[in-house]
C-alpha cells in the first residue's frame, strides 16, 4: 500500500520538524493525512481490492417474490427474471456487475466498495452511460437470501428486494393448466384490411394462418384499436379444427380476442366463413353484451412471404420448450434473408435456448404439447420493415419479453434515431426527444390508471426506451408496471412528436399501401 511505504520519510519530517514551527505545521498536516487514510481500511477503490473485498458474496443472485405467504423464484415465463452477477473483467481490469432481465442486459462499474461488519455499499456507475447509483447489501436470517436496497432504483427493478444465491431451499411458483397445444408447426402471415358495421375507418390485422393450403386454420393475430388505444389479441377458438361452412370451397373461422396480450377472459368473437383468397366476413360478437356488428376482411399481400417456424427443447429440468420465430421467403437480396433469418432472429433463438439450458428435442411424439411457449406477434409490415414482438407463456399466463424492428430496405436493425431526431440539444435538454417520451409516457400512465380505476404507477421506467414498436400512426411503448407486476403498453401518437420525427422516413417506413 502507498500510505505504508512512505511512512519512514513521514516519520523523517517530522523529527526535522521540531526545530521549525512552519515545517512542523506542515508535517503534523500531512501526518493527519495519514491518519485518517488508515481509517478508510473499509474503502475499495481498485478492482483487485474489491474482487478480493467480495470474495465471500456468492456471484450470482436471483430474485425472490412473495406469494401466499411465501418466497418463490420469480421465473423468465412471469417477464421479470432479474438476475445479477459480478464479475471481473480481466483484460479491461474492472470490478463490474452484469444485470439481466429477459434478454436485457446492463453492465454497472463498481467504482468504490464500502465494506462494513455485515453489509456492503457498492457505488456503481453504469458501462458507457453517466447514470450513477448505490446498492448496499446486508444479511438476513436466511443465510441463503440477502437484502438488497437501492433508493434510486435505477439498477434494481424495486428500491427493497430480496434475493437469493442459493436456489434449491425455494420452490417455484406452480402454473394451473400449464399444457399448451401446438399441434401446427408451420404457417403463413397474413396482412389483412377490414372494416367493422358502424365504422368509418378501416382496421388492420396481422394472422397467421397455418400452411396447409387445402384447409388454412387460423393461429393467431393481432388488430389495433383505434377507439382505446390498444393491441386487441386473437386466438383460434376451435381448438384447431376445421369446420366445413358450406360447399363452396369456403370454411369456418372461429376467433377470439382478447384486449390485452396477458388478458384472461375473452372480450369478443369473430365467427364467420373465409375462402381461399381469405377474404374473412361475418358477424363479431361481445363476450359480454348481446352486441353483433358485421365485419369484412380482405387479404392485402405482402410483397414477401413471412413464415412462421418452430423449434422444441428439452430443458434442464425436464420441461418442454417451444420457440416460434419469424422467417422471410421471396425477396431476391440474399443477403437480406441470410442476416434477418439467420443473423437476427434465430441468434435470440439461439440465446433463449442458452438461457432455458435447453437443447434441441429431435424425438418425434403425437404429443407436441409445450409446458413454456416462447411465441410472437407481427404488429406491423410493409416492403420496407417488419415489426413484431416476441412473449413468452406458460399455461393461460402471457407475457411481454422482447421487441423487434428490421428494416429490409437497408437490411440492419430499425432503432428509434431512424424515426426520430433523437440527439440531445445540451443548452435545452428538456426539449430533447427523451424528455417528450417520459412526459407523453407518464400522461399515458396517468390515463390508464383513471380509466381501469387501478395503479399502475410506479412504473419502471428502464424498460421505456428498450422495447418499443412502430406502427403507422403510433409509437408502441412497453412499460413495467411494478405495483401491477407485469408489462403494459402505451401508444404515443406521432403528431405528439412531430418536432422530432424525420417526414421522408415516416413515408418509407410506415406506409401502409
């Protein structure tokens, strides 16, 4: 340690010093300097120190839940699953912490360690950013769970948590009816515009129909809802059979909606008789009221075709996985199939089946069902780009898990400066497009919460700017709600932003024919 070994020329100076009051003020100060050096012992600054500081912490930690009167794991199926480790990155020489929630991932710097008898304060300053926060640790009667506190929560997703490094003395929260059928391996999406009786605008859907062109059955979709503002979700109601509506080459289509992706109740109906050109009609119906409105539906091509894929897994554990991804057929530019099919979408294929410590299922059964469902949803494309969302199930429990945009005209990732004029103006920083994005957000919150007469603030606020879509009239935002504990989007119209957004682009990116 430096202060040690210069005490000898401190002790020096100070001898000298007794025949000069000026020098002996000057090395009584430097002497105080010494002194209380000595006292910060407790304090780490350089990462061998902290590494060393530590070494008793387990590495990795797994957060705990409260329910029934219990502390259960929370699982990856139920959004959260935040984990963190620490970690000592060798060829950059720094002490760090790795967060992860889903397939987020944010890497804290440990700048400085506390250490006391029985807890510890890390001071933490985050990879490649300016945000800086305090995580302390004590520990509990369990010698497996810790206390973890941080006032800013911008690190952790709640400012009090309990974790634990030790999984085994906890169970997992049981699923009812976690059985998921997926007898259809392969299907088509489908763009579709319709109108509904009484409606004077037009509504589109994105549905994925099965491949089998002799006898197409309806998987899923989703519609947006211009009159609340909301994704409305549709599922087969038929329990994937085939119902012959008459003898004129067309079939029956039996759809249920639900308003929201983890919604447990079914809101409507669409029960009516589609041909081979799918052009949908009949009558929907509320699950609620005796309301019927006619609606027609007619297919309006993609200038590709977007197939659905799936992949089984057998888990550690025995359970059986199922990831459906998106695959991108009849554009001539190989290089945008190779990157958005292999490059892009499956490497989250690939990471989902690392993080379920999964490995692919080559067995052939009659029994295809599914105990955790990785699936998606297309919510928006066009020639120019594709945006949908990734969620994951186990039994009737669905939950948002990762957002995805890819623009095919120039074949790389669609992000929010693509859209947006995104840079921040440093003299007027409360004008920047970050700025107006929380403002709209927390109004948005403020809405909801009035209308469902629930709180769904705190929200966590980290996951605003991480998972979002684009649709044609819309920025789709997804937001933690931690009081809720679970996901829910918001919509923020483009003219809200129209200080920000880039005209050329909306044009290329978002038109809808």
């Amino acid at each position: 340690m430096k202060y040690i070994t210069s005490f000898p020329s401190i002790f020096s100076a100070f001898k000298l010093s007794i025949q000069n009051r000026d020098i002996c003020f000057l090395s009584l100060s430097v002497i105080s300097l010494f002194l209380f050096s000595c006292s910060s012992s407790n304090e780490f600054e350089k990462p061998k120190e902290i590494a060393k500081a530590i070494e008793k912490l387990p590495k990795e930690w797994f957060l705990l839940t409260e329910k029934n009167g219990k502390r259960v794991l929370i699982e990856p199926y139920e959004g959260l699953n935040p984990t963190f480790k620490f970690e000592y990155d060798l060829s950059n020489e720094r002490m760090q912490i790795r967060y992860q929630a889903n397939l987020t991932q944010r890497v804290w710097l440990i700048q400085k360690l506390i250490k006391e008898e029985n807890s510890y304060i890390f001071y933490l300053l985050e990879d490649g950013g300016n945000t800086t926060t305090r995580l302390s640790y004590s520990q509990t009667s369990h010698p497996a769970v810790g206390r973890w506190q941080e006032p800013a929560a911008v690190f952790l997703p709640y400012k009090n948590a309990y974790f634990v490094w030790d999984k085994t003395p906890f169970e997992k929260q049981e699923q009812q009816n976690t059985n998921i059928s997926t007898q259809w391996e392969r299907g088509e999406w489908l763009r579709m515009k319709g109108t509904i009786e009484g409606k004077d605008y037009s509504l589109w859907a994105y549905v994925c129909v099965t491949a089998d062109v002799s006898s197409p059955q309806f998987q899923r979709g989703v519609y947006f809802y211009d009159t609340f503002w909301r994704d409305i979700y549709l599922e087969n109601a038929t329990d994937y059979e085939s119902h012959s509506a008459d003898e004129n080459e067309e079939f029956e289509w039996i759809i249920e909606e639900r308003a929201a992706l983890d919604a447990e109740t079914v809101s409507g109906y669409f029960k009516g008789s589609v041909d081979y050109d799918y052009n949908f009609k009949g009558v929907w119906e509320s699950a609620k009221t005796n309301q019927k409105l006619d609606f027609n539906y007619q297919e309006k091509i993609l200038p590709y075709s977007l197939e659905n894929h799936i992949k089984r897994f057998k888990t550690s554990d025995g359970s059986s996985l199922c990831v459906y991804y998106p695959q991108i057929t009849g554009i001539k530019d190989e290089n945008v199939l190779k990157d958005f099919n292999e490059t892009y979408i499956k490497s989250h294929v690939n990471a989902w089946q690392r993080e379920f410590l999964a490995k692919l299922d080559t067995t052939v059964s009659q029994n295809r069902n599914c105990d955790i469902e990785i699936n998606y949803n297309i919510l928006f494309a066009n020639k120019n780009l594709i945006s949908g969302l990734f969620f994951i199930r186990q039994g009737s429990k669905r939950t948002e898990y990762v957002a995805f945009n890819y623009d095919l005209k120039k074949n790389e990732v669609f992000r929010l400066n693509n859209l947006f004029e995104t840079k921040v103006d440093e003299k007027n920083p409360q004008n920047s497009f970050e700025a107006r994005i929380y403002s709209r957000a927390k109004r948005h919150v403020e809405v909801e919460s009035e209308r469902h007469q629930m709180e769904f603030a705190p929200y966590d606020s980290l996951t605003v700017l991480e998972h979002y879509n684009f649709l044609p009239d819309n920025l789709r935002l997804t937001l933690y709600s931690r009081s809720q504990k679970r996901f829910f989007p918001i919509y923020i119209p483009y003219k809200d932003l129209r200080a920000y957004i880039k005209d050329r682009e909306r044009k290329t990116y978002l038109e809808l024919e």
